[in-house]
C-alpha cells in the first residue's frame, strides 16, 4: 500500500467558460476545453500544456516542454499520479466531498494499492489503444463506466455538460 500526498483543489467556472483551479499548496491553473477535446491548460509558474482522458481512467498529462506524466482516477474526486506520489482530490465535486467523509469515517483508505496506480509510461500504440477505448466507452459502446481525473463516485463526468458552461466538477483531475 502506497500513501500518497493529498493535495486538494477547488474550480471555479469563470464568466468566459473557462476554469480556475486553485490547488491547496497555493499553485493556481487556468483550464479550457479545446475543439480538440483535450483541456488545455497553463499556471501560474509559467508551464502549460493539455490533459487528456483515456480508457481505463487513465489521464496523460502532456507538458508544453515535451514531459508527459499519467494519471489514474481512483473514484470519489481522486486522481493518484506518476507512482502514487501525490493523489489530487476535488473538493468541488459531491464525489470528492463524499470521498473525503467516507475515508474521516475510515470507510475508504488513504492508501493506494499497486494496482491503481497509472502507468509508468506507455507507448503511442497503447495511448492509441486506450484512445479507442474511451471513444467505444462514450459513445455507448463500452457499456462500462470510465470514472478518471472526472472522478465521480458513479463514474467518470469528463464531457462537459451545456447546462454547467460547458465544464464537468472534475476535468482531469
């Protein structure tokens, strides 16, 4: 078992459809979602870049100088990243909020088994595969829900709905 960081964060819709995330360490993010479907992003330490959903709930975040990290949505508002080093938890969504109750209760673990934690690295083949994956899972073909960095409880929220601007609580986490 692995104990991640916590590091929580909060969104708010800004009047431009755009979101500002504030993380609890004090570091700040300004996120959109592009035409291509990717949430495009940059802070206020000057790096930028996009985040990306994939199948298995896994997220690739890919940095503007070329780094590119992954993800894993564990549920209830968290995303456990690179080797369990620091989980994100959202504050914002009800799945967070409630993910945050259950493990005060000792219902759900701080600790991160192996097997939840995202991948390493992965080659263009397996990015494309998981690509595929996502794409069959929303739009019906799956059957299976998805739950990533959009960590709802019930399952991933990442397509932004028109009635909320366009933004789901939890874009890549």
């Amino acid at each position: 078992m692995i104990r991640p960081r916590d590091i929580g964060y909060t969104d708010e819709l800004l009047a431009d459809g755009s979101v500002h995330r504030a993380y609890e360490d004090g570091r700040q993010e300004w996120r959109r979602r592009g035409d291509d479907g990717l949430v495009h992003w940059h802070d206020d330490r000057g790096a930028a870049g996009t985040d990306e959903q994939l199948g298995q709930r896994v997220v690739k975040r890919a940095y503007a100088d070329g780094r590119v990290v992954y993800g894993r949505d564990i549920g209830y508002g968290r995303t456990v990243w690179g080797r369990g080093e620091t989980m994100l938890v959202n504050r914002t969504s009800f799945g967070g909020r409630t993910g945050a109750a259950l493990a005060a209760l000792g219902v759900a673990g701080l600790a991160v088994t192996a097997a939840q934690l995202p991948p390493p690295y992965l080659t263009p083949a397996e990015e494309e595969a998981l690509r595929q994956q996502q794409a069959a899972q929303g739009s019906g073909g799956g059957g299976g829900e998805v739950g990533l960095g959009g960590e709802e409880e019930a399952g991933w929220e990442g397509d932004w709905e028109a009635d909320d601007g366009g933004w789901s609580d939890d874009d890549f986490g």
